[in-house]
C-alpha cells in the first residue's frame, strides 16, 4: 500500500498475520457425517454481521 501525504511517501508494513477458528455448540451437529460445514460466503457473512443467530 502505498500513499502520499505532504508530498513524502508513506508505507504501511503488515506486523502481524494471524488465524481465526469458528467454534460452534450445536446439539447434534457434531454427530452428523462431516460436522458442521460453512461456505466461505457464509463465514464472510457471519464476520460482516450480516448473519448473527438462527
């Protein structure tokens, strides 16, 4: 990423790179062939608050 301000370049260096996991307590679902499965649109959904409960 690269910017200008006051006519000098600025940078940005990511620091930090990282995971996340999704845990889940469904009853039932963890005994299902596969357990829970969730597209990656639903997951960026979910992230967005876009989907936030049943």
């Amino acid at each position: 990423l690269q910017a200008t301000a006051s006519g000098n370049p600025v940078l940005h260096f990511p620091v930090l790179v990282g995971s996340i996991s999704v845990f889940h307590s469904l009853p039932g679902v963890a005994a299902a062939a596969g357990g829970l499965q969730l597209s990656p649109c639903t997951l960026s959904a979910i992230f967005q608050g876009r989907i936030t409960q049943v």
